[in-house]
C-alpha cells in the first residue's frame, strides 16, 4: 500500500490523530493537499510556532507562538467543517501537560468529526501518555518514478535529452536522497555545464555520502576490495560467484527472489570484513556500514525511530549491501532489563525486517562469539547462509601471503619462499599473517634493505596467534561448526576433514 492510500485510509476511518516522521516539509505537504482533494476537497491548515496558521486569509497569523491556542482553533471551526490541520515541529511541545491533555481531549472529539490533526516532525518523539492516541505513518523517501519525473522535468528546462540506460543509470543514482537534495544537486550539475550529463552520476552519489554522513547512522563505505584478495574459503567464494547475477531484472524473470544476507561467524582475523567489502565490490553494489552503536539514543523512542529511519534509507538506496561488523556484540544484551527493553525492542525490529524484507538490500553480517547471539538471529529465514570461517589451511596460508606479498612486491614475489611460510605459520589467522608481513618489511626498511623469508619467519616467531592465547572460545566454535550448524567456508580446512571422518564412521 503506498503512503497515500495508507494515508487516505486513516482520514477516512477518522484518526484524529497523526504524526508523521519526516524532513521533507514541502514534499509531505504537497502530498497531504492531494490526499485532501482527493477526498473532496478538504480545507487544509498549516501552522508553524513563528508564524501561526497561513494561506487563510481570516486567519492569517493565529496562535503565532501559541500552541495551545493552535489546537484550540481546531474546535473553534463549524463540527460539520471537514478539515486538516498540519502541525510544523510540534513535538516540541509534547512534553507540556497542557498540550498533552488538550490532544487527549481532541482526541475524543475528533472522532465523530471529519477532522485530523498532522503531526509533521524530523523525529519521532512521543510522550507515553500520548503513545495511544497518536498514529505513527511514515513517509518514504521518493520511489524512481517521482525521481524519474522531477529529472525529465529538469531535462525539459534545459532542451536536452538522455538516453534510455543513462537516464535509468542517473535515476537510480538519486535513490535514497530527498527531494529537495535532488533538486539541489541536479540545479548544480545544471549550473555547472548546461546539462545534465551522464558522468553528473559521480555528484550525486558524493551528495549520497554527504546526507548517510549527517544520518550519522550508516556509513557509506567505498572499497576496491576483490574476491580475488580473500585467501582460501573457497566455499563461500563459489556461493558468491554463483549469486553475482541475483540482483539483476533477468534473475526476476526467471523467478528467484532477491538475496537475503549472509552471516559469517568465526575466529577474529580470518577474513570476515574483507569478504563483506569484496562482495560490494564484486556485484557492483554500494556497501553501507552500519554501526549498531549509533542505533541506540537517550531519549525514549528514538533508538526505534532510527532504526526505522535506518531501514528507509537502506530500502531507498537498494539494492545495496548492508554491512554489520560484529554483530554479537551490539546484540549481546538483548535479554537485559537494564535499558528499560530498548535493546530488545531495537532488535526486534531489525529481526523482523530481515525476515519480511522484500527489497533487494544484502545483509552481511560478522560475529566472532555465537554464544552471544540471540538465537533468532540464527533462524532460517534471517539469512539465506550461515557460514563458519575458520583458521586457514596450509594451503590457505600459502594463498594469503601470496596476495599480500603481490601488492606488496609484484616484481620480486618468486624470491619468498610461500611453501616455507605457509608451513612455519600454524595457527596464524589472516590477519595476523598480514601483520607479520608489515612486521618483516620494518626489519628490513630499519637496516636500508629488502625484507626477505627469513625476516618474515622472525616477525612471526614473534608473534603469539590468537588461536593459543583464545584456544577454549576457538575449540567451541570449531565444534560448533562441526555439529551441523553451519556451512564450512573452506574446501579443505581441518574442521571438515574432520567432519567427513565422523560421518564415515558408523553408527
């Protein structure tokens, strides 16, 4: 249901009362006036604290900061008057007591009246006493085809054309910007060259960063990262290569649905993060990072409210990846009773998202502690894969400090001896091999030469593995793992020879 039929619903059924959560004034206003005339014409007032009531002459001015006085003018029109009152800003005197009270008695009034009161807001703020009589709609940021019609408007203003795939191509980039961000950038791009051209796609996505910056809720995270600079886990390559296409209108016609997310969970270091950037880079998609942390806020409700602006705004630049690092830890308190219930309510909603979720937003999600995890989170349907990332392989080994050591030294890789590297590191996880080799470069930069394998194996001779300093937590996972609660990452990592093992014996 669009948000003017869910709108023109509520009017009809005679909610009296609305708030809607949005920072689009102009845009929700002119959308609330063509609900208005929709259902016949309905007089629409709008008030602001500065400025009182406007566009009605005879009331010009009214209950210019005033309140109360703004909500009492609602009772001061004929019963019979069908009416909508639009409230600028007006959560800001929620918290009054005679405000409070005098919604409570609109409240009642309203509802055998052909009136409503719109509660318009940049956030979501409501007092528990309110929490009844107020109805929270969102607003959604603007579908391609409102985009699709302001940008052919624009192109109309400057006499020239696009073609068909760059138009879509500038289309989609406008996703997840508001409409007065659009009309700003694209009124740049214009200013600039007297057209709109098809590389004005780079200014829009820079004003993209700009407005996820100010959420201060995602990040926008560019990455160069390829499936080719992970080291082993051949698995969960093979999974993503097969995926690669699953976003695209071919996949839509052959029936399958969009891509759910993917949970990875293993030992620190192993890989987890890059396979998140590399996915991104790999299917061509925006990767927004998304700090759990930044969820949680002081006030009562707005933890939710961000998490709901959250969603919108991940659901408006899809399809995209969403990249949650650490998932454990954000969640880990969720059965707490010390936050009054919002970290459970926060998670709550974000399960429910990612178990009804229709728009095409990946989810890739890394733990290091599944102890920690609340067990929905783990339930089919949440995501389409869990997989276990463990400790590299020998072989594995050897692939990683082949990577590193071809961006580190192309031309002179043949002279690291990788057999010997990768047999002198047991335990060493992916990171920690990457910092052996930073470890080994300072050996040789602090004596005015190259580093060589053997500067490599002192640097990790001095070097105490994650795997013997947090040897319990990796037993468990590993075990974990080998029961059947998740895909192995690797081909041939010792974790599965083992499992193989164990099912070959009988019972």
């Amino acid at each position: 249901m669009s948000f003017s039929d869910e709108f023109e619903l509520l009017l009809r059924a005679r909610y009296p009362l609305i708030y809607i959560p949005t920072r689009e004034e102009e845009r929700i206003e002119a959308a609330i006036a063509h609900s208005a005339k929709q259902l016949g014409n309905r007089t629409v007032y709008i008030w602001d604290f500065v400025d009182g009531y406007q566009g009605n002459p005879n009331d010009e001015g009214f209950g210019k900061r005033n309140p109360l006085q703004a909500l009492e003018f609602v009772e001061k029109l004929p019963a019979t008057a069908p009416a909508i009152f639009i409230l600028r800003d007006f959560h800001r005197f929620l918290e009054d007591i005679s405000i409070s009270r005098k919604l409570r008695n609109l409240a009642r009034i309203l509802k055998s009246q052909p009136k409503n009161i719109i509660l318009v807001s940049p956030q979501i703020t409501i007092p528990d006493e309110l929490s009844e009589v107020l109805t929270v709609l969102d607003f959604p940021l603007p579908l391609a085809t409102e985009i699709r019609v302001e940008v052919e408007r624009l192109l109309a203003t400057t006499g020239h054309t696009l073609e068909g795939r760059t138009l879509d191509d500038l289309v989609r980039s406008c996703q997840g910007l508001s409409m007065e961000r659009i009309r700003r950038v694209l009124a740049r791009a214009i200013a600039t060259h007297g057209e709109l051209r098809p590389e004005d796609v780079d200014l829009i996505l820079e004003e993209k960063r700009q407005t996820i910056r100010q959420t201060q809720i995602l990040d926008f995270y560019p990455t160069t990262a390829n499936i080719s600079d992970i080291g082993g886990l051949d698995n969960l390559k093979d999974w993503l290569l097969r995926r690669g296409g699953a976003f695209s209108e071919r996949a839509r016609q052959y029936g399958l649905p969009h891509p759910r997310g993917l949970l990875l969970v293993g030992i620190q270091g192993t890989g987890k993060s890059l396979t998140a950037k590399a996915i991104a880079h790999h299917w061509h998609l925006p990767l927004l990072r998304l700090d759990v942390g930044r969820l949680f806020a002081g006030l009562v409700g707005e933890s939710e409210s961000r998490t709901r602006q959250m969603i919108q705004l991940a659901e408006a630049l899809a399809p995209c990846i969403l990249w949650i690092d650490e998932i454990d830890k954000a969640f880990s308190g969720v059965d707490s009773k010390g936050d009054a219930g919002t970290t459970s309510r926060v998670f709550g909603t974000f399960v429910t998202w990612m178990a009804e979720k229709t728009s095409p937003v990946f989810v890739v999600a890394t733990a290091n502690n599944i102890q920690s995890l609340p067990p929905e989170m783990l339930r089919k349907g949440r995501f389409d894969e869990i997989f276990f990332v463990g400790l590299p392989t020998q072989e594995e080994r050897r692939a990683i400090f082949s990577v590193h050591l071809s961006r580190l030294r192309p031309h002179n890789l043949k002279q690291y001896d990788l057999d010997r590297l990768a047999y002198e590191t047991p335990d060493f996880s992916g990171a920690e091999i990457e910092q052996t080799l930073i470890e080994a470069m300072h050996i040789g930069f602090s004596q005015n030469r190259d580093f060589t394998t053997d500067d490599i194996l002192e640097a990790a001779s001095q070097i105490v593995p994650l795997a013997r300093t947090a040897q319990e937590q990796i037993q468990f996972l590993q075990e974990w793992a080998a029961a059947g609660k998740a895909r192995l990452a690797s081909k041939h990592s010792s974790l599965s020879n083992r499992i193989q093992r164990q099912m070959q014996q009988p019972d």
